[in-house]
C-alpha cells in the first residue's frame, strides 16, 4: 500500500491536469472568438469598400484625356499633381507635388504649373486637398492640405496673378490635425478640415479602419481658436461649402454617405441630414451657380489599394440637385471601368465644362 502522502498527492495531481485542460479548452474558446470577430470585421471591411461592385459605362461625347497631372482641384479649376499616399499606388513615386492651374474661358484650355516662392520646400511637397478663399479685396487665398514625409500640414499660399505664382505664407500644424485630408477655406486664415483617421501612425490608422470605429471628425482651425467641430465619421473625406455659406457638406467615403451640416456664427456645425449612396464618395465640388454637388466617386475601393494593371480601379461622377428637399435627384454623369479612367476623386463644372480628377492618374476634361 503506498504511503498515505502518496494517497493524498495523487487527486491533487489530478486536480492540476483538469485546471491545466480548462485552461486550454478557455484559451482554444478566446481564440476562436478572436477568429470569428476578425473574420467579422473582414467581412464588413470588404462590404464597406465595395470590393465585388462592378460599374457599368456612362460615357460623355465630347471628351479628352490631360497627362501629367493628377489629383484635386476646385472650382477655382486649380490642382494638385503626385500625392503619394500610404497603401495608394503612385505612378512617380519619386517626383515632388506641385499645383497647376488650368483657364477654362480658353478656346482649348491647357494645365500650367504655378511657380511657388523661395523657401517653401518643395522636394518634399505632397498635396492632396485644397481650396481657395477670396477676400473683399479680391486676394486669391490658396489652401493647400501638404503630407511632407507623410506627415499633416495645412500650407496657405496668396495667388499673384499677374505673375502666375503662389506666395508661400503660412504652414499650419496642431495636435487636432492628425490625419488631415481636406479642407474648405471661410477666410484668410480659417478652415474647416476634415480628419480621416484619429490617429497618425499608418499601424493605428489601420486598426482604426480595421475595427470601423467611426472616430473620424471635422475641425474648424483660425489663429485665435481651434476646436472639433462634428466627429463620429467612419472616415471624413472630402469637404465644401454652399454657395450662401450656410451649409457644409462631408463625404464619409467608407460609410457611402453625405453629410449636410448647418454652420453657425460661432463656427460650430449641427448635422441636419445624411444622403447615404451606393458607392465610395470621394471630394465634393459645388457649382455656384446652381448649388448642385459633383462629387467624385470609386465604386469598387478595393481596387484602390490593390492595384492591378490588367484590373484597374474604376470612375464614377454623381450630380447632386437639392441636396436640401426630402428627395435629392442623384444622376449618374459619367462612369468607366478604369480602361479610359482611374480612380477619379473629384469632378468640378464650370459653363457647361467638366473636369474630372483623380487619385493618381491623368484627368479627363469634357464638354457638356
């Protein structure tokens, strides 16, 4: 007969084989919870950007491509060219941004570099938004959202007309401009901008839009105040302002939406209404003149970030009338599978002309 300690050891050895499988069966349990919500949110991921939307043609007649340029412009029709971007294709990853403008009153309009003053470094220029501001005394303000070594600034330029230059004269940084993507002038030296992330780091910003925690947000920056002004965005994107400055509109591109908010005195936004779409919205130009929004649209998203040649992403431009009345009109004006266009982020109309932009490509100009 074994000692009575032995006796007594052996429930106890088996009481820590039992804690020992528990233990594994609540890791194995964990892990599979984990799976499941990572499949989850995988799942959702590809349903926010699209990625099995596929875009039928709508072609405009009178049409012809612009190489060599690239991006955003505004209504103002001046534009950014060579944003590189983290987990974007870029075309010429190694030359610098510049800003072009281009003379829709000509016969045939062509794209002019601006020059840009001494001192503003421009080996490391990397624009993506921008929007122009004039003053009562008819001074061009040109605002430009900068990513320098993938970093967030907001440079302000004056526009010297008679020489065809930009006068650098401010660089705008804060702790609430963390992930800035674009922006609408409402004076000199006072913007509305949006931020598509709430964080900087590339890792959190992919965590981020991984767990869609919807904490993107618009911020309203002047010399004297700086303050968030609407957040809860899945991610803030392209942003503008009616033409009586009574209203600003957000695109929240991976949650497909609009967004009218109702600006105040003091600069704070109150959301009236959200138009919801069925495709990526990008940035939103206004025509003054009507008051109707173009915006530039990716149908398929997923293309965006993995970019094949023999699969190339595509364009949409929407037209949006009355964006205020109960039923907005929303027409489809333009749309290519990516063999004449490629991700096009931006459309602006002036006198019966249209252009489009895009991410990374070339721009397509058209008579209406």
């Amino acid at each position: 007969m074994a000692p009575p300690t032995e006796l007594l050891a052996r429930p106890e050895r088996g009481s820590a084989r039992g804690s020992r499988a528990m233990g594994r069966l609540v890791a194995v349990g964990l892990l599979g919870i984990a799976l499941a919500l990572l499949g989850e949110r995988l799942l959702a991921l590809r349903n926010r950007l699209k990625a099995s939307r596929e875009v039928e043609s709508v072609d405009l007649p009178h049409c012809h491509l612009i190489k060599g340029i690239a991006f955003v412009f505004n209504i103002f029709h001046r534009f950014g060219k060579g944003l590189k971007f983290p987990g974007l294709h870029s075309f010429a990853p190694d030359k610098p941004g510049g800003i072009l403008m281009m003379d829709l009153k000509e016969e045939k309009p062509r794209a002019r570099e601006l020059r840009i003053s001494r001192g503003f470094d421009l080996a490391s220029f990397n624009p993506h938004g921008i929007s122009t501001f004039i003053d009562n005394d008819d001074t061009v303000y040109l605002f430009v959202v900068n990513h320098p070594e993938f970093k967030n600034t907001v440079e302000i330029f004056k526009f010297e007309e008679a020489e065809n230059s930009l006068l650098h004269l401010k660089t705008v940084k804060h702790e609430l401009l963390p992930s800035v993507n674009d922006i609408t002038a409402v004076g000199p030296a006072h913007f509305y901008a949006t931020n598509d992330h709430y964080f900087s780091d590339p890792f959190l910003k992919y965590l981020e839009t991984y767990l869609n925690l919807h904490w993107a947000n618009v911020v309203y920056y002047s010399p004297n105040e700086v303050k968030v002004v609407a957040e809860g965005f899945d991610s803030a994107n392209g942003i503008n302002i009616s033409p009586d400055d009574k209203y600003i509109y957000v695109a929240d591109i991976l949650a497909h939406e609009i967004h009218v908010l109702e600006k105040h005195t003091n600069m704070n936004l109150t959301q009236l209404k959200v138009l919801e779409l069925d495709t990526l919205v990008d940035n939103l130009s206004i025509d003054p003149s009507s008051g109707d929004i173009w915006v530039g649209c990716h149908p398929n998203g997923q293309k965006l970030f993995v970019y094949d040649p023999n699969n190339p992403p595509s364009s949409e431009v929407l037209r949006i009338q009355n964006i205020l009345s109960e039923k907005p009109t929303v027409t489809t004006v333009y749309a290519n599978n990516g063999s004449v266009l490629q991700g096009s982020s931006v459309a602006s109309v002036y006198d019966g002309k249209l252009l489009i932009g895009t991410l990374y490509h070339r721009a397509l100009y058209c008579e209406l």
